[in-house]
C-alpha cells in the first residue's frame, strides 16, 4: 500500500465534531473552536520502550496510545474533540498490522465522538507512534489547585495494569486473568468522571501514568504542599492478594499505566465527587489529605504498621539511567 492509499484507508467518511471545517486532505485541519480553553497534548509510543509485540496486539497498541493521550485530557478536564497521529513505520510491520493500530485508535476515539483530522506518516527503523489530541475546556484541571485540608483521592484501582503485564509475560494459571489483560492493553481514561466534575469550582487533577507516587509528588510539588497517603486504603481488586506482596507494593505505588485519576478537592465537595462518581459507577476512594506539616512539595505514606515514610518520586522515568 503507497502512502496515499494508507491515508485515504483512515480517512474518516464524515466527521462528528462540528466545529471542525476542514480534515484530511489538505495540508492542514482548519476548526472554529467555540468560547473555549483549548487544550492539547501529545504522548509518544516507541516499539520495545512502550510496548512490544509480544504483549499488545496492534489493535491494542493504537488503542492505548490514543487512551493515554484522553488520559492527559481527562487529567485537565478537558472534553476530548480531535486526535492527529504521527506515524513511523518499519518495515517489520505488514500493512494489515498497521491497519489494526489504526482499528484500536478508530475504537476509542468512536466511544469518545472524536475525530482525526490530521497526521504525518513516514518510514523510520522503528515503529513510533506519536499522537496529538485536542479538546476544550471552561476549568483547567491544574495539579498546582490543591489547598491544606484537602481530600486526596484515587479512581478505580492501582497496580492493575502491570499484573496484567506480569500474567502476559509469565503465563501461568491467575485468577481473573482476562481483567487484569484488559487493564494493561485496552486501559479506559476517566473521561467522563472528569466531564461530570465541571461543577467543582476548585479541583487539582493528575492521570495515572507513572505510579501514584510519582503523580502525588507531582501534585505536592506544584502546590507547594505536603500530601499524606494512608496504605490500608490503596484500593486494590479483589484478587490483586494472589500475587507476591513485593509485587503488590511496587505495582500500586509505582507502577503506572492505570489512567485513573488522582485528586485533591476541598473537604466541603467530597460529597458532590462522590455522587458524580456514584452516578457514573465510577469506583472513588479518599486515600489521604493535603497535611499542614511544613515540608512541602513532599508526600508521605501512612504504612499499615504505623511507620510513616516519605513516598519518593520514584516509578518510570525515561532519562534516569
Ligand atoms: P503534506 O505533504 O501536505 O504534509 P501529507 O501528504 O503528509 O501532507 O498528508 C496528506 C493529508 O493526510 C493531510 O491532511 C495529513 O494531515 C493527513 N495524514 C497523513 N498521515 C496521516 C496519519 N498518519 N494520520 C492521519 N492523517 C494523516
Ligand atoms: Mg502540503
């Protein structure tokens, strides 16, 4: 297939968003955003360092990479609109491959309403895929909001996604195994949770890429607070207990690739959280608050044999060799 083919096979044959003027075809999109913020971001997928071929299907890789990408914006509060995707193709890969990464991003971006109105493709060593996505907002979501007093809270649950990796490298018998494969190669972001959040006047979000250790610090550090984690209250699945408690340790804290939230909202809106969480039957969990102690810009974990520690930044970070 020529490049050209290619592009007239992810073609949209019509577009949802209305305010997009002109998609693919010319040399760039044209949109007439309405009184909005807009918001953008973009999240790279470089074959062996994000994912490999022998734990993600196509299909899956091009529907992670676009759910990481809605991830950020949910983590903005932003309602998702368009997605543009750079794509390195090597010659490793057969068009069909190509064609169901491009099936896994047309899945979620389908459940989203979203269109894609752009991209570039090229040949290259590796397969990388970069993709933009952009979306409007009335309230950005900055992880610099949260205030002294604040209830700190987790969606879903953590570490599910590396024991999905875990059970796709070690196959073995593990109960509920289907889910926890699920969680690492199809994640869903907390889109519409983070939608139903815009009557929160003061809200300070993070998605859930690196470990929530790495995106509490993140948090702590950008509002110049100190954040306090109690253990006991991590929400883990039911049978996350099934696998080694070293595990279980490293993969809630520092793990990454869930996509849920984590936030800080002031004491008097953690019911109204709750409800659009309950309405939505979205799992919610308060973790901790934001303390009065004077280190700021740190977190600390409450462990479940009273020892307090100071919770490190530490989880997936590309430069640190
Ligand atoms: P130009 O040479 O003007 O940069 P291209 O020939 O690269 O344009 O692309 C033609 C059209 O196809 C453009 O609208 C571009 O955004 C779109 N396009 C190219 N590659 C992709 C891709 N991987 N995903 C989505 N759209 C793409
Ligand atoms: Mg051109």
């Amino acid at each position: 297939m020529d490049e050209f083919s290619f592009i007239g096979s992810i073609q949209q044959p019509h577009y949802r968003q209305s305010s997009l003027i002109k998609g693919i075809g010319d040399d760039a999109a044209v949109f007439r955003p309405q009184y909005q913020d807009l918001v953008t971001a973009k999240d790279m997928f470089v074959e062996n360092v994000h994912f490999a071929k022998h734990t993600m299907h196509p299909y899956h890789i091009g529907y992670k990479a676009l759910a990481a990408n809605l991830s950020d914006l949910a983590a903005m509060g932003a309602k998702p609109l368009f997605y543009l995707v750079g794509i390195s193709i090597s010659d490793r890969w057969s068009s069909s491959e190509i064609n169901e990464i491009f099936r896994g991003m047309k899945k979620i971006a389908d459940t989203y309403k979203i269109d894609l109105i752009g991209g570039d493709t090229v040949s290259g060593k590796e397969l990388v895929i970069s993709i933009t996505v952009i979306g409007d907002t009335d309230k950005a979501r900055y992880r610099s909001l949260a205030k002294e007093g604040d209830v700190i809270f987790v969606t879903g649950t953590l570490g599910d996604s590396q024991a999905g990796l875990h059970i796709l490298n070690n196959r073995g018998i593990f109960r509920d195994e289907d889910y926890y494969m699920t969680r690492h190669q199809m994640p869903s972001p907390r889109v519409e949770f983070s939608q139903g959040l815009q009557k929160i006047s003061r809200l300070a979000l993070n998605d859930i890429s690196d470990g929530i250790a790495s995106e509490a610090n993140e948090i702590a550090e950008a509002s110049k607070v100190s954040i306090m984690i109690y253990e006991d209250r991590l929400p883990v699945h039911p049978t996350f207990i099934q696998f080694d408690s070293e595990l279980q340790n490293k993969w809630k804290l520092f793990g990454g690739e869930d996509f849920e939230l984590l936030g800080a909202v002031p004491k008097h809106d953690w019911k109204n959280v709750q409800q659009v969480a309950s309405q939505l039957k979205v799992p919610i969990t308060k973790i901790g608050y934001v303390s009065s102690r004077n280190s700021v810009g740190q977190v600390f974990l409450q462990r479940k044999n009273e020892k307090l520690e100071r919770l490190e930044k530490k989880g997936y970070n590309h430069l640190s060799r």
